[in-house]
C-alpha cells in the first residue's frame, strides 16, 4: 500500500479505509509525501466528499499526530465554543467570559485565521502583551483556577490538521464540507472536552456560503460527535454582514470589550444571548432558553461578565523582565 495507490482508490470513488487514511495522514504529517500528492487527494474528496467512515477515520488520525490535551482531571462539564468565523466575527470572544462568569469551565483551542478572517488567536494578539504560546499545563491550570482558558494550536498539538488546514486554503479546497467536518472534529478531539457547541456560520463572509452547506455541515458534526461519544450541539449563523460595528483585530477586541460592559449592537447581542443560552441549555439542567436567555443578560448587567475577561487576559500576560 503507498500514497499512489490510495490516490487512485480515490478517484474510483471507492471508500478508503482507517488503515490507508491513517498512512497517508501519517506520512503527509511527516513530509513523506508531496504537496502534489497530498492536494490531489483533498481535490478528489472535494469532487466526490466521503463516508461517515472516512471522515471519522480522518478526524482520529489527524488528532493522533500530535499531543493530546486530558481535561478529565478537571471534570466532564468543561464546554468548547467553535466558530468557523468570518469578518467581523467576535461572538466567541465574549462567550468565554460570559461562560466562564456563570461557573461553566471552557476550554478555547484556537488557530491564526487564513484568508481575509482572522481568528481568535489573532484579535487577542492585538492586547498589548497578551501571551498566545501557554504551555498545555498553563492552558489547564488557568481553567482550574479561573474558569477559562485559552491555547494556542501549536506545532505540537493536531499538527497533521494545521497543515491540511493551510493546504486546502492553497488548493482552493476551503469550503469542502467533509474536510471541514474531520478538520473541526479532529481539534475537538485533541482538546479533551466532552461538551462542544459548533458556532456555523454561512455566508459573503465567511467560506461556508450557504445555508445548505451549514445545515449538511451541522448534520454531519452531530453524526460523527455521536459516534466519537461527544456530546455536540450546532447553531447556524448567517454571515453576509458583519455583527456589529467592527472590523479589525484591535476595533473588534475593543467591540467585544465595550460588548461585556454593556454596550452592544442589537445584531451582536441577539447572537451571543441566543448562543449562550444554548450552552447553558447544554451544559446544566436548564433546559428553557427563555430564562437561560435571561441569566445571560444578567450576567452582562451585573459586570460579571467584564470582570471575568479582565481575568481571562491577566491570566496569559507576558511578565515583563526589568533589566
């Protein structure tokens, strides 16, 4: 068996199994194959998509190429908020606190955005002395001790998914929906939570442009979450106009800070109310939206929510050397 092989199987539109998708991953992973064998693959997936199989056999494979991130130690109830993004996106950056204000534990595993989006990692990097490279024990004492925390997806953690991740933004392959699903799947799998809410957006601003593309999309997290015993949620978005106001890493960190304080667009607010009151619906025994929709307000009103961001970047600032 060699990558040739698989390659061809493939473009008989014939299921590959966990053994050949486990070879290639690997051998992609460690430079043994070609940028051009690697692409033509992810060009026939595109054109033909995958099996419920494959796309999980794709998900553990990648995931396996790296460290793995444990967080039973910390309990079952940690939440992770993903959001495929698109311009002006900042709804993730105020869900952390707000989460975390409520005594819910969330766990942020974020990359540098490709293309005209950036990603949380990027509009965080624009707070002055904001520290993104924690190591992964820092990562889980700050959700220990805080209630948030915050990783960068280094070279060492899913790096099988970093790279495909850059490959098919090369080959034009970014909105191919299997892909997308065992890329997604795969980071979850690697951040340890065993509660994960999808944030998908569809859209002109973002690389999923419809809503049917957001719906399979959605269709196929819940199925393979399932089956990789996650207990996964998916809310649907629409991204043909930026929430808010904002659009820049720094203007959208300042938005999303003025939003915790208070002081936020109506468009902005519905979203992050409506999605948060889905991750309390998740994550405790309150099911009724209404009301969760109500504590998150609350939370809001009160400072909680502020005061729980001012925490969250304390935590991971640089300590300056006096010299």
């Amino acid at each position: 068996m060699d990558i040739k092989t698989i390659i061809m199987k493939k473009r008989e539109r014939k299921e590959l199994t966990e053994e050949e998708i486990c070879l290639f991953v690997s051998k992609y992973n460690k430079g043994e194959i070609s940028e051009a064998q690697a692409g033509s693959l992810l060009s026939y997936i595109y054109k033909d998509g995958m099996t419920e199989n494959e796309i999980i056999s794709f998900a553990v494979a990648m995931a396996n190429s790296g460290e793995k991130i444990n967080l039973d130690d910390i309990g079952k109830e940690v939440v992770d908020k993903h959001s495929t993004g698109g311009v002006g996106d900042k709804v993730t950056l105020m869900l952390m606190p707000i989460v975390s204000a409520l005594n819910i534990p969330i766990a942020k595993i974020s990359s540098r955005g490709m293309g005209i989006a950036g990603g949380t990692i990027d509009k965080l990097e624009s707070i002055p002395g904001y520290n993104t490279e924690i190591s992964i024990e820092e990562f889980k004492e700050n959700i220990r001790e805080y209630g948030v925390g915050i990783l960068n997806q280094s070279k060492n953690l899913n790096p099988a998914e970093n790279k495909m991740y850059r490959l098919r933004n090369e080959i034009a392959c970014t909105d191919c929906i299997p892909i997308i699903a065992a890329s997604l799947m795969s980071i979850k799998l690697s951040t340890g939570s065993q509660k994960i809410v999808f944030e998908i957006t569809y859209g002109n601003g973002t690389y999923i442009k419809t809503k049917d593309q957001a719906k399979r999309l959605a269709k196929i997290l819940k199925v393979i979450g399932k089956k990789l015993n996650k207990d996964v949620m998916c809310i649907i978005t629409n991204m043909d106009e930026p929430l808010g106001y904002a659009i820049g890493h720094n203007l959208e960190m300042i938005e999303a800070i003025e939003g915790l304080r208070g002081k936020m667009s109506h468009d902005l607010g519905e979203v992050v109310v409506t999605i948060g009151s889905m991750i309390l619906a998740l994550t405790t025994k309150n099911k009724n939206l209404k009301a969760n929709e109500e504590t998150i307000k609350e939370v809001l009103r009160n400072g909680k929510a502020y005061e729980k961001f001012i925490q969250m970047i304390a935590a991971q600032r640089w300590k300056y050397k006096l010299y």
